[in-house]
C-alpha cells in the first residue's frame, strides 16, 4: 500500500508564493513578461503565480518530458511542444515545477538562447540540489526539497496525483 506524507500544505505553499511574487513583481513592472510554463507538472503553480503577481503579463508554454513512469530521469529530453508566438524581445520568465539533474532546464536554456529573449529567468517551486548533475542557474527558489520524489500541487508519478493541493511524498505504508 502506498501512502502520501505532506512536505508543504496548500496554505504554505500560497503564502510562499505570494512571497515569490512580491520579490520577482519589481523586475518586470511595465514590462509584459512572458511567463514560459514547462508542461505538464507547472501547470498549478504558474496559475497561482500568475495570479499573485497581479501585473499584466502574458502566458506560454513548452512541453518536454524526459521521465518514462520511473522515477529516475532517463537522462534524454524531448521537446513536445513549442511557443506559439517569437521570444525576439520578450522578458521571459521560465515556470518549472522541480529542478532535479537540471537536464531539462539545461535542455531549455539551450533551445531559447538562439531566440533573442531580452532577458531568460527562472522560477522553480521546488528545488532538489542534492540531485544535480548540471549546474543550471535558478533565480527563483519556492523551497528546497530532499531528494525524495514528490507529487501533487501539478507533480504526478505516472501521471498520477497532479490534482492534490500539497506538495506530498509517495511512501509505502
Ligand atoms: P530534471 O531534468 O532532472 O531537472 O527534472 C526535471 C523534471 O523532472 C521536473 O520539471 C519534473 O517535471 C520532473 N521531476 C523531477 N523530480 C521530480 C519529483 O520529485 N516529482 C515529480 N516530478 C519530478
Ligand atoms: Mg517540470
């Protein structure tokens, strides 16, 4: 049997957020940022970002995926899905749910430089730094996790678990 334990409660996690928000608002006042989502696990958290930063700002997304159902990354990034529209000139505020090996934002940060962003930063709600094999830089931390796999708050296992308000670590019970 598997159970869930909480790591950071739904309340938590809105108050960090509005903290987040507070420090990343003055950076990009008048200057319509693109707030770049990375598909699926994101999808929560820049919706409440978005929201607390209360500026006008537009919304985007990528899709990459390099985890199969296993919990270990398998080392290779896919890209799924691109931007709709050009990042020539844009502010661009990369939205990621957890940096693990830094693969994918590694991955990321490669595909955009050749666009012509006006500037790339990065947001991530959680961070495992015990994990990384690159060193990515990531202007933006919600908390810092230990190497634990964590679902919920839009993270899933196997597609599993995304809907759940906390950010929670599967266990067996
Ligand atoms: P990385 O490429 O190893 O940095 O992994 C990045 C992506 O893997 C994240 O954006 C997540 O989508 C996924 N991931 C990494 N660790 C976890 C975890 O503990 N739970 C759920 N997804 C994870
Ligand atoms: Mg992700």
């Amino acid at each position: 049997m598997k159970g869930l334990r909480v790591i950071h409660t739904a309340e938590e996690i809105r108050e960090r957020i509005a903290a987040l928000a507070d420090e990343i608002r003055p950076l990009y006042a008048e200057k319509n940022p693109l707030l770049l989502g990375v598909l699926k696990g994101s999808f929560v958290f820049l919706a409440d970002l978005a929201r607390a930063l209360a500026i006008p700002l537009e919304v985007d997304f990528v899709q990459l995926g390099s985890y199969g159902d296993d919990t270990e990354s398998s080392g290779f990034v896919r890209f799924d899905h691109d931007v709709e529209r050009p990042l020539q000139g844009r502010h661009v505020l990369i939205v990621e749910d957890i940096v693990d090996t830094g693969h994918t934002l590694r991955f990321l940060m490669g595909t955009l430089s050749s666009r012509d962003a006006a500037s790339v930063r990065v947001v991530s709600l959680l961070d495992k730094p015990s994990r990384r094999l690159f060193p990515v830089g990531v202007d933006f931390v919600g908390f810092t996790v230990p190497d634990l796999f964590v679902v919920g708050y839009g993270m899933d296992h196997a597609q599993a678990y995304r809907h759940l308000p906390d950010v929670c670590v599967v266990e067996e019970a």
